[in-house]
C-alpha cells in the first residue's frame, strides 16, 4: 500500500472516536436490546436511536481535535459548526434514553416509541435551526451545505424510478401483479409519495445521522485507503455488519442468520448507489433524501408498514442478491469510480469549492 493512502495521525485519532460511539455504543446497546426482546417489551426505540450513532461519532471526533475529517491542520477550527454539533450529540444521547423508557412501564406499552417520535420531529426542526445558523462558511467546511442542485435533483429522480421499477419487476416474478395494479390505480400510491416530502424535514435527523457518518466520514476514508470500488464495497460491508444486533433482537429474530445475509446484500448493493450519488454531487444530503426514500417509498409503493417481526427465507436473500445485483452493482462501472483515490477531495471539500464560486 502506498505511503500517501495510509491514514494519518489524526485520521487514525477520528477513527477511534468515530468506531468508539458507532460501533462501540451501538453493540453495547444491544445488550439492552436483548433484554427487552426477550421480555417482550416494545423495542422499536432502539433502531431508531441507532441511526443517530454514526453522525454523533463523526461530531465528537471533530470536536476533539479541532479538525474536519482529512485535514491535519488547525487552521479551519474557526469553521466547526460547534453548536449543531454539540446539539446532535446531547439529541442522540436522549433518543438513546427513550430505548429505557418502556422498562419502566407494563409489557404492550409503546411510550418509549411515542416520545421518541415527538423527538425527533421537535428535534429534527431545531437541527435545522442550529444548522441555519452555522453560516454558509461552516455549512461548507463541513460538508453540510447543498451543491449541485440540477444533478442532486436528477440522482434523487433516478432513484425513485428505479425502486419503483424494482418494486414491479418483484412482483411481476412473483406472480402477484393482478393484485398490485388496482393498487397503483387508486390515488393512494400518489398521495402517500406526497406526503413524504414534508416528512423528510420532520424525520431528517435520523438519516442525516447514518450518512453523515457513511458517506460523508468512511466512505472517503475506506477510499483512501483502499481505493475507491474496493472502499465502497467495504462500506457496504462495516455498514450491514452495524445492523447486526438489529438483525438478531429486531428485524427477523427467528430468522436472524438471513437477516444478516440480507443486510450485507442491501448495503453492499446499495450503498454503491449511494456512493455513486455522493462522488457524483458532493452533496451529502443527496445520499441522505435517498436513505429516507429508500426507507420510506416501501409504504407509498406497496402500502405496506410492516418493518420487524417477519419470516425472512433464503430464497428472499437470493431474490434481493439478484435484483440488487442487477440494478445497482454496474453503477461501479461509472467514471467516478475510475478517478484516482488521491484525486478525490477530502470531506467537504466540493462543497466549499461550491461556496468559493458564489
């Protein structure tokens, strides 16, 4: 490996703070996870508290050292969004304690899940508050600022005809097409995907807070690293493997050796998608809109809610291998994966080349 991809002092330093709170915390949090699985308390806390853990780690790793992710000098300490990230971490430690609440109450009660949801709406508008406020120069410095609009606007198009495609051809392979076009013939498809819009702004937080530790932190550092296909691929490998006390207490418990299989298929294949919108636009809200209309379109496509608790067979894993496989595994083959991992700019960097021409 050549000396110029090895991470540096502070990279290495990030590093732990970053691995410490999204990986540390998150498989410590299972623990409890568990316990509430096993005595059939209402869980559904605890996945919503865990998408909050990458952002927090990337924010305390640069509140510490003073430095945004691939930069070794101090010179940018002036441009730390300080405050939005001192309100995300204090938001994420209480989403962590809403996953506590239902301990304390009979079995069968969801006010964990309840106060949880208020939370993250009230919180969601003060992040964006805090957010405004930073300025276009910290906004910018930390990758936190809109580029690109036309081209973010096109990738975030794509997606949305392409998981709708996707739905129609899983269907269509299953044989229950007669019962799913009356469906797309009431206005309740339509409806519901317009309804997602406001609810972006209310719910952002949450998947601002995987992708910005995803795509905004590791991606560019696994790519430094170990190249830019290579480091993708690797994402979305560190990136199923998070989900892993999810897929043991949550998502399909009985079925949790598929669950982690299908969570390695979809965040691999995925998340070249993802990487692909990000080295393209060097928008991070981009990859962030698309992880909330990846998690959220399910409902308006097939007007189904139903996200734990169900059977989950090997012949689903194969079916998600190949369709994914299909669809979103030759987007390696696009030209931003043929640039030089030393030719990419460190986190940020496009959008504050963005904030230099206005």
């Amino acid at each position: 490996m050549d000396t110029e991809n090895r991470l540096s002092n502070i990279e290495k330093r990030q590093l732990k703070f970053f691995l410490l709170v999204a990986y540390g915390f998150t498989f410590l949090m299972g623990v409890p996870l568990g316990i509430a699985y096993n005595l059939g308390l209402d869980t559904y806390p605890f996945p919503n508290a865990q998408m909050f853990y990458p952002a927090a780690g990337v924010m305390l790793a640069c509140l510490v050292t003073g430095r945004r992710p691939g930069r070794e000098t101090t010179e940018e300490r002036g441009t730390l969004p300080r405050r939005f990230f001192i309100f995300f971490i204090v938001f994420t430690v209480l989403m962590a304690l809403c996953c506590f609440i239902n301990f304390a109450l009979p079995s069968g009660s969801a006010m964990g899940t309840t106060i949880q949801s208020y939370g993250i709406i009230g919180g969601s508008v003060l992040a964006w508050i805090f957010l405004l406020a930073a300025g276009k120069e910290r906004r910018a410095a930390y990758g936190l600022r809109w580029s690109r609009t036309w081209l973010s606007l096109l990738m975030l198009l794509l997606f949305v005809a392409i998981y709708i495609a996707r739905s129609f051809l899983s269907v269509a392979l299953s044989g229950q097409m007669a019962g799913y076009l009356p469906y797309w013939q009431t206005s309740a498809p339509y409806i519901l995907m317009a309804v997602l819009i406001p609810n972006f702004f209310l719910s952002f937080a949450a998947f601002f807070g995987e992708e910005y530790g995803w795509r905004y932190y590791l991606q560019p550092l696994l790519q430094k690293r170990f190249g830019l296909i290579r480091g993708t691929i690797l994402l979305g490998v560190v990136w199923g493997l998070w989900h892993l006390p999810l897929d043991l207490f949550f998502y399909s418990p009985g079925y949790a050796i598929q669950s982690i299989a299908a969570h390695q298929v979809t965040c691999i294949t995925l998340g070249v998608f993802f990487a692909f919108a990000y080295m393209s636009t060097g928008n991070i809200w981009v990859p962030v809109i698309l992880h909330f209309a990846n998690n959220n379109l399910a409902v308006a496509v097939s007007g189904t809610t139903q996200i734990s608790g169900y059977a989950l067979g090997w012949m689903d894993v194969l079916v998600s291998l190949v369709l994914n496989g299909i669809i979103f595994l030759p987007f390696l083959l696009a030209r931003v994966f043929r640039r030089s991992p030393a030719a990419e700019s460190a986190p940020g960097e496009k959008s504050l080349e963005t904030a230099a021409e206005e």
